[in-house]
C-alpha cells in the first residue's frame, strides 16, 4: 500500500497483481463505508485536476463525487478552457500544475500526451481514457466481476468487438490477475500486438490465458464473463459506417451468449449502442451487471486517489 504513494497509473502494467488486488480491496472496503455512511476523508485540503480532451459521463462524475467524498476538491478542466487547447506544451502545463495540484487525471487521445504529462509532473498522474488504455475502467471492472463471482484467477473473460484501449487494458489487467481473457474481433481490428505479447508474458507468471480469434462462439465458449464495446471509439466517429459492416458478425446478442456458463456476467464500460454491439435483451437482461460496474468506477477511483495521493 505505502509503495502506492506518489505513483501514476498510466496503465495496468506498471502495477504487481499484489498491488492491484490492494485496489480492489480498498475500493470494496471504502464503498462499504460509503453505504454505512460513513465520512472517511484522508484527502481533507487535497486537490486534483481533471484534464478532458474527450467527453465523459462516468469518469467526470465519478473523479469529481469521489474527491469530495474524500474530503478533497477537484476541478473540471477541459482542453477548451485551459492554455493546453491552445498550444502551452504538455511539459509546461505539468509543471504549472504541480506547483498548485496534488494530482492530475487526464483524458486524451494519444498515450504519448499522457506519459509526457507524467514525466513532467512531480505528482501523480492518473490515465483517465487514452486511445491506447483505460486503467481506471478495468479496476472497475475486475472489482464487479470478483464482487459477483467471489474469485478472479482461472475466470473466463470474453471480449467480442474493436480491439481498442478496453481490450487492451482488460488484457493486461486481466493477465495480472490470473484472469483468461479470449478477444474476438475482424481483421483489421485487432489488439495492438504489442500489449497481446506483452499480456501473454504476464500470463506466464499468474497462469492466464490469452487467445485471440476471429471467431465470437469459441471466445465466448464456457465464459464466466462477456465484455464488449462501441465499434467506434471516441476519435474514430468517422469510421463508423465502414466498421458497423466489419463488426456486423460481432454482436453479443441472445444467440452468442448461449455458448457461455449459463451464470455468465455481462460487462460493458459504457456508453452503449443498444442493436449495434448488443443487443438490448442481453444488456437489459438478467446477467448485465452494467450500473454496478458504472458504480464502482466512484469506488475504484476512490481507492485510486487514496493510496496514490493519500
Ligand atoms: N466508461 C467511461 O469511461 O465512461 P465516460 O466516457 O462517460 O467517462
Ligand atoms: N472505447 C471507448 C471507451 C469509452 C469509455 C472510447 O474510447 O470511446
């Protein structure tokens, strides 16, 4: 835990399973106090900066509600308000901010902005969504799937769809973990094989199993959980005629989910296009678990600012 201290969380990489178990942990520990109504601030007279360059629900929401539960501030800073929007380097704006902030998230596009804002600073940064990760999602994430299911190693996860920054941090998390995690999307649209590499060697260690494939039936064969996401992500709105007909055959729908456990869990970051990659019976229907991984992105994040700026 006190190792935690001080550090950024770019991707789910630069974290031990120990470490990220300690997340999890805490995150399920502070929501039961939030419940109990208990006031627990440890962040009392902290402050961190919110960095948007992309729209978000969730991530606002959950970063600004968390903070003040903690006792601290947070501040809304979208690119088209600050200097960074208008051309101030990404290293200037990391080292104006720390000399007010005690931490920064930020949501960009490329994931070089994220670790040239984290070189620069001298206080933590916090991945909010790049096109390459989204960390903070999948502790999210994997906190549902052990809340549900009361253990993580030697689950099956199966991600159907775009081979984007959820695939590749639900692979990296998900190796970490002892999770076996099958990604199934079209050619063209795969993980970066780079994070797959990267994942099947952690794999090694924790015992997860990595399988990518073209084929949706034999990712979601036997899955204990079905994930999936937008076809087109954000930055990419332009392609999403061309891949609504590369994904056509990838949607999770009532016939799909047949091939998993019949106890299965179904994931999905959020925001969803209902009939595009699922169909509303299965992510209305009884095995979704979709608001309380939405809900626990307050209690991941929570447990995120606490041990890294607590
Ligand atoms: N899942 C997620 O990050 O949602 P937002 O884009 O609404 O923050
Ligand atoms: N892959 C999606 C996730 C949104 C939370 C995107 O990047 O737009």
């Amino acid at each position: 835990a006190q190792q935690l201290k001080g550090r950024d969380l770019l991707e789910l990489n630069d974290y031990s399973p120990e470490e990220i178990t300690y997340l999890i942990d805490l995150a399920i520990e502070l929501k039961q106090k939030q419940k109990n109504g208990e006031v627990y601030q440890p962040l009392k007279g902290k402050t961190i900066g919110l960095i948007f360059e992309k729209s978000s629900t969730r991530t606002r929401v959950s970063f600004e509600v968390g903070m003040f539960q903690l006792g601290g501030h947070a501040l809304f800073l979208s690119k088209n308000d600050i200097q960074l929007g208008r051309g101030e380097t990404v290293g200037d704006t990391a080292q104006v901010m720390s000399r007010y902030l005690d931490g920064i998230m930020i949501r960009t596009f490329g994931h070089d902005k994220v670790e040239e804002l984290a070189r620069f600073a001298s206080i933590p940064v916090i991945n909010g969504l790049s096109d390459l990760a989204h960390p903070c999602q999948v502790l999210a994430d994997y906190q549902t799937v052990y809340e549900h299911k009361g253990k993580l190693k030697g689950l099956k996860l199966a991600y159907i769809g775009d081979g984007n920054n959820m695939a590749h941090s639900l692979l990296i998390g998900g190796a970490k973990l002892g999770v076996h995690v099958s990604i199934a999307g079209p050619e063209g649209y795969e993980p970066d094989a780079a994070v797959v590499a990267e994942a099947r060697e952690i794999g090694k260690e924790t015992g997860a199993n990595i399988v990518i494939t073209r084929s949706p039936q034999e990712a979601v064969q036997d899955a204990d959980v079905i994930y999936t996401d937008v076809w087109a992500s954000m930055g990419f709105e332009a392609e999403q005629l061309a891949r609504e007909a590369a994904f056509k055959d990838y949607q999770v729908n009532e016939e799909l989910v047949k091939g998993a456990k019949s106890d299965y869990l179904f994931l999905h970051c959020l925001p969803a296009h209902r009939e595009e990659e699922v169909s509303t019976g299965v992510i209305d229907g009884p095995n979704s678990v979709i608001f309380d991984q939405a809900e626990n992105r307050l209690h991941a994040q929570k447990a995120l600012m606490a041990a890294l700026m607590g």
